[in-house]
C-alpha cells in the first residue's frame, strides 16, 4: 500500500492506495515544520489518525497501522532539509511504525502532478509561494521562497500581510476598513501574538485571502493583487528559463485568482501551462504509473 500526504501550512490532503486500487481520502490540517513544535505535529496527526480510523473502519476496509508493506511519500510546506523531514519522522513512527517513509518538499509534489515526466516551470501559490525549473525527474533550480517574512510574494499569506499591515496604519479605505473591524474584531496585540507567538502565522495571514477575493472588484483591493502577483512574478519566475518553458501552477489562489495571473503573465511576456487547485490527484496518478 502508498500512503500519500500533501501538506500545506492551511490544509493537508491524505490518500491512501490499496494494492486493489482501491483509493481512502481524508483531508485535515495542515502541517509546517518550520514552524510547529514536535508536540503540535503529534497533536496533529492523532486526531488525523484517529478520525480516519473511523472511516477505514465504516468502509471495512482493515487497519494499515501495522502493515510493514505500508509506503508514505510525504510532501509537505517546511520541509527544507534533513532536520526537517528528521522532526516529522520521529512524530510519524508512533502511528504507522513499520512504513517506509520519504519526507520530500511541496514543490516536488507540485512539479510531479503538474508536469509528470515533463520538463517545466512550476510554482505554489497558496497560503505560501515557491517555484522551480523540474527536468522531468528532479527538481534542478529553485527559488528560495523566503517565507511569509522574507518572501511568499503572491501568497495568500502576502496579500493578508498586505492587508494587515494597512488596517494597522489606518491606510485601508475607510469604508472597508469599517467592514474588516466589524467582521474580524481584531485587536492590535492578538494580531501581534498571531503573527509573532503562533505555530501558524503563515495560515493566520492566509485566512484572509477569502476577504480580498470577496472584495476584489473595488479599486484598493484589485490594486494590492495585482501588485501581490505582479512581485511572485518579478521575484520568483524571471530568473527561470520563463521563455522556453511554461510556467504551471497550483494552490487555492493560483486557482482563484487564475484570471489575474494571465494577464499579468501576460504583460510579462511569460506563458502560463496548467494551473490546478489541488496536486493531491495528479499526484496519485504519477505514483499508480510509476507501480505500473
């Protein structure tokens, strides 16, 4: 059996593939490494586990905690080095402890669904932004994504870094300043913890991003993503081959946004391939053709 995790910072979606073909999703929260503690990963995954053990059970379909045939090819935001995918290892053994286990990065997973065994340009927008060139088998140069501090540019985490920033110095219009206040009620110092003392600061910032969608026609808001994209751009893709080869994406607001993102690729002269909401199903079609 594969077992198969593609993790955001938000959102995780799990899908696990019986030697039958026989395919169990489950969907829940996202895991960051980078950011959260050992104990917050475990505190995690046990509620992951644990609610989809009921579900593996009302479908009868027998536990695979104990298989030793178990794979997992883990993909996830935050998984940036050894130390990394050491962290998430020691928190995984308790619940499946005789898999095999392969901790990889979210931009890998993105380069497989997108392009398969095609050569590309890929890029995440979603609650975190990243890009690379993949040859079809590795990934062969990155774009360091910075993070929600250093970069992200284009993310959801960016445009609510954006958005927060201006509600803070009164430089959000006053009538929709007046709509975000009555909506959120966000004091100055619980934004200070949320940003600055949290697991999550990233998805915090994301949590926005519906906000600006909702209001995206009115002048102020259409302004901070265009120049949100407009930077992913800049500083994430002109540095790659962007001439000979596509640019695909996937993540919720490359999804959402996907009208903006053309014409301003556009306007830049770069092309854009395929754009997917979701890796997790192109994803698990690459690993059945590779069993295959």
């Amino acid at each position: 059996m594969i077992l198969i995790a593609e993790s955001g910072s938000t959102n995780i979606e799990w899908r696990l593939i019986y030697n039958n073909g026989v395919i169990s999703n489950f969907s829940g929260v996202g895991i960051n490494p980078v950011h959260m503690s050992i104990k917050n990963i475990d505190l995690v995954l046990a509620a992951t586990f644990s609610e989809w053990y009921k579900i593996l059970k009302s479908d009868n379909i027998l536990d695979f905690k104990n298989d030793k045939e178990l794979e997992l090819y883990y993909y996830g935001a935050g998984v940036l080095s050894e130390e990394y995918s050491l962290k998430l290892a020691s928190a995984f053994i308790k619940y499946i402890p005789n898999a095999i286990c392969h901790f990889e990065s979210d931009i890998l997973a993105a380069a497989r669904a997108l392009c398969k065994n095609e050569k590309g340009i890929v890029g995440i927008l979603g609650t975190g932004s990243n890009s690379c060139f993949y040859d079809g088998q590795k990934i062969t140069d990155t774009i360091a994504s910075g993070g929600y501090i250093l970069g992200d540019e284009g993310s959801g985490a960016y445009m609510g870094k954006k958005l927060i920033s201006d509600y803070i110095k009164n430089l959000m219009p006053s009538d929709l300043r007046k709509i975000f206040q009555d909506r959120y009620a966000l004091q100055y110092s619980s934004i200070v913890k949320k940003i600055y003392h949290s697991d999550s600061p990233s998805a915090f910032l994301a949590s926005f991003s519906k906000f600006i969608y909702e209001f995206r026609k009115i002048e102020y808001m259409s302004n901070l993503i265009h120049d949100s994209l407009s930077a992913y751009f800049i500083r994430n893709i002109t540095s790659l081959d962007y001439k000979n080869f596509d640019v695909n994406l996937t993540g919720s607001i490359a999804w959402y946004y996907k009208d903006y993102i053309k014409i301003i690729a556009k306007e830049s002269g770069i092309k854009i391939g395929r754009i997917l909401q979701l890796p997790i199903d192109e994803l698990v079609e690459y690993h059945i053709e590779k069993l295959i």
